[in-house]
C-alpha cells in the first residue's frame, strides 16, 4: 500500500485518461525514465521529429540523463570529467549533465515525480485543479513544463530575483507567474504565497521541499545514472569516494542515498551558500547562487546520510562563471593546457553547477583523496540560464581582460580551501535534522510522530525503495486505460 497515494479516484482517472488520449498523451514509467531502452518501439520511432525543449508530449520520454542530442534517441548518460588543470586536485570531478533534458535542467525529473503519481490516480484532476509550482528557479520551470505536456494549468512561483531567462521562459511556455519578494534564499515567502493560493481548493500545491516524489525521482533515476557512469570510468582501480550535491530542496541528494547503499564509504556532502550557511552554521543570508533554496532544512532531506557540508563562497562562483565562459577566460585556460574541447564543455555548467564543482574541490583536499577516487556530482543547468548574468558582470566590473583570468583562477580555483567544511558527528546530522522542527512542524502542519520517525533509517529506505513500484504500477494501468499504446 502506498503511504504518498492514499486513494484513487477512478471518476477522475477515467475522464484525465480520455482527456489524454484525445490529446495524445502518453506516460513513461520510473523504469523507461531509468532504462529508456525499455520504451516502446512506438514512442521511439517519433522522438528523432521532436526537439529538445518542443512543448510534445513526447518529450516526456526525454525526461532521462541518456538523451542523445545528435540522433535524438538514447545513448550512455550524459556526464563531463571536469580536467585536472582546472580542478587542481588528484581526484577526479566528474558531473551528470542536466542541459541536454528538456527545458535544459534536470529539476523536469523532480517535478514528473512529484505530478504524475497525483495524476494517473485521480488525485489531480486537470479539469479543475491548477499545479502550483514553488520554486527557486528549475524546478518551477520543469513543473511548467511537464504541466503544459500532460495538458495541465501550471502556476509557477519563483522569487522576484532570479535570472530574467527563467521568467521570460516560463511566460512563453504560457504559465501563471507569481514572483515573490527576495532572491533564492527566500524560501518562506514562496510557502506564504502557498499557503494564500491554498485557500483555493482548486490549487494543488506541488512543494518540492515536502513531496517526496522529488527525492524518489533521484534516487531511482539520477542515483543508477551515477552508478552507470561509475562502471564506464572507474577501470581496475577506480573508488567511489564522494557525491556532491547542493542541498536545495533535497531531492538531488537522494542520489546519495543510493550510492550509499552500493558504496557505504561514500562521503556525502551538502553544498550550500557561505553567505547563507544554514546547515554549516544555522546561518541565514542571500546569496547569488540561483535555484538552492535555504534559511530551512527540506522536510524531504535524509539528514542522517549526510556526512559533510561544504560552503560555496558565491563571489568564487561568480568569478569562474565569467572565466568559464569570457573569451579571454578561455584562451587562459587553454594557454595551462586544458584542450579546446574541454574548455567549450564548461558552458555546459551554470552558477550552482560551479559551485558544486568547487565544493569537489574542497572535499578532494578535505579527505586527501588520490588518482584513484572519484567524485560525483550533478551539473543541473547550463551558461545559457545565465547570459543576463554575464552581462550584469560585464556592466559591473568592465571587460574581461586576461589579468582578471589569472585572478579567478588563481583565486576560487586554484586556492579553493578546506575552509568552511565540516565533517559532521551523529549527533550535529541530528542537529541538524531537529532544525525541521521549527519549518515544518510549528509552521507548515507536520506532526512531531512523524519527525521523530524520520530518524529511523527504515523511513526512507521503504519511501524511496517501494513507492515507485507504486508509481510504475498506476501509470502502466493508466497508460492502458488511455489505449494508445496497445
């Protein structure tokens, strides 16, 4: 029995599957998500006609880390080793690429597992309710995007300064766009926002920091991408040392949980904001970073796996952005020997994907890894979400000359320190989980039962290792009952 789905609306189901046979919609399972080599001959016959970011139902079938962009099918997960010359550390930093998913960031993976289970069992019902999407950025932007495919009325919520390419996206695309006061550290004015928009019963909120159908996306489809990139580079000597993952609203860091279960050694570290460190210190603040929402501990958060917290300095992140992707900042990186190839695959990275890459860093020199561990972490957009960025930059500080290559990599990159790392004990993961108290249980209507069970690693195992069987098994009924398939 599933303990997210408590009941099905057969009414509702019966009506959404004519609803989407009518507009040719189709439903992938967690599986095909995970395996796309299991998707049915039919869909992948039509998916070479469809771009990337095409508003198609099929596109559907994109949500996965193996889109090959050159045929338009499936290949070996998309991932980029990040070089030596760069990173400075013996450790290899490799990154899963969330550009080449449709809407170019994974976080359209997270917002699939958190609408379609409520869909395909009547909970949701596109005829009446509007998906409320409370975001920092991506993940309302995936949410949108997977509305606008399933047929559904999207409402995206986003703080009024995140980048200009995410709002003029999301109004393209045709949703409601609500900004709310702050940058992406200002996570309680989106849950006031929710709770006003949740006074309409026809507004069905999709918190990515509470659905666990987030992290249960991640850990059944992000984690066993990791574990397929591990296989292909990790030759006779290769460790599985660390994952590295923005805290966010915890669903990416769930892959750490599933490595963890392959590999128990494995460090998982948290990366946050220094100019808001509020796992490293109970620090509050805003910072530049976009799309890794703080000042709360999610309620999705497995904080008892968690095994360090790294804080990113957003200025450093800032700083590479600009050497990454300037003309001058890539001929300096050529001129240390980094190939051109390498130097063009960087603009496959944003600004949480840097720091990401820097909290590597620090966790590479923090436990004095060798040549031969491996460090994984997830590079969730790409430079294109932040060409406004650049720009802004640009105005600021001028040109970009080679004196200020040399700066910022000498700086963020080359002297990237184990400074503000913290390797936590039993009892400061405890701390820090004890800190959802006060989010979840005083303000947002969570039972103190319930976060006392959250302790107890049996908790998450069954939530992220049984409810998907839950999941594929509605959807597959689903998919029947709206008979495109068969």
């Amino acid at each position: 029995m599933s303990k997210i789905i408590k009941k099905i609306n057969s009414d509702v189901v019966n009506k959404t599957a004519r609803r989407c046979k009518e507009r040719g919609i189709v439903i992938p399972t967690f599986k095909q998500m995970r395996n796309p080599e299991t998707i049915p001959d039919k869909i992948k016959s039509k998916l070479p006609e469809v771009g990337l970011w095409d508003v198609n139902p099929l596109n559907l079938f994109r949500i996965t880390w193996k889109n090959d962009i050159k045929t338009g099918l499936y290949g070996d997960v998309n991932y980029l080793e990040i070089p030596q010359a760069i990173t400075g550390v013996k450790a290899r930093i490799i990154g899963l690429v969330g550009k080449y998913f449709p809407t170019g960031a994974h976080k359209v993976g997270a917002a699939f597992g958190c609408l379609v289970p409520r869909l395909v069992s009547g909970e949701f019902n596109p005829e009446k309710h509007k998906a409320v999407w409370p975001s920092t950025g991506n993940y309302c932007r995936g949410g949108a995007f997977n509305s606008v495919l399933l047929d559904c009325t999207p409402i995206a919520i986003l703080p009024e300064e995140m980048s200009k390419e995410r709002f003029d996206w999301l109004k393209e695309i045709g949703a409601e766009v609500i900004a709310t006061h702050g940058c992406e550290s200002n996570v309680k004015e989106i849950y006031d926002k929710c709770w006003e928009l949740k006074k309409d019963p026809n507004n069905i909120i999709f918190n990515q920091f509470e659905e666990f159908g987030n992290p249960i996306w991640h850990y059944n489809v992000t984690g066993p991408a990791l574990e397929e990139v591990f296989n292909l580079i990790k030759g006779t000597k290769g460790n599985a040392a660390a994952f590295i993952s923005a805290t966010g609203s915890a669903g990416t860091i769930a892959s750490g949980d599933y490595l963890k279960k392959l590999f128990p050694h494995l460090k998982v570290v948290a990366n946050e904001a220094l100019q808001c460190p509020t796992l490293f210190m109970n620090g509050f603040g805003g910072h530049r970073i976009e799309g890794i929402g703080d000042k709360h501990v999610p309620w999705v958060h497995n904080v008892r796996n968690t095994d360090a917290v790294a804080a990113v300095d957003d200025e450093d992140c800032m700083r590479v952005l600009r050497l990454f992707n300037e003309k001058e900042g890539k001929k300096y990186l050529t001129d240390l020997g980094v190939s051109q190839s390498d130097v063009e695959k960087l603009s496959l990275m944003g600004i949480s994907s840097i720091a990401n890459m820097l909290a590597g860093i620090k966790t590479a020199k923090y436990f004095e890894l060798n040549e031969n561990d491996v460090i994984f972490t997830i590079f969730t957009d790409s430079a294109e979400m932040y060409g406004s960025r650049l720009v802004e930059l640009k105005n600021e500080k001028g040109n970009y000359s080679e004196k200020e290559a040399v700066k910022d990599f000498e700086g963020p990159l080359a002297h990237q320190s184990i400074d503000y790392f913290k390797e936590l004990t039993y009892y400061e993961r405890k701390a820090i989980h004890n800190l959802k108290y006060y989010t979840w249980v005083e303000q947002q209507g969570k039972t103190y039962e319930e976060i006392n069970a959250q302790w107890d690693p049996e908790y998450w195992r069954s939530l992220f290792e049984e409810e998907v069987s839950n999941f594929d098994k509605l959807i597959e009924e689903f998919n029947k009952e709206v008979g495109l398939l068969y």
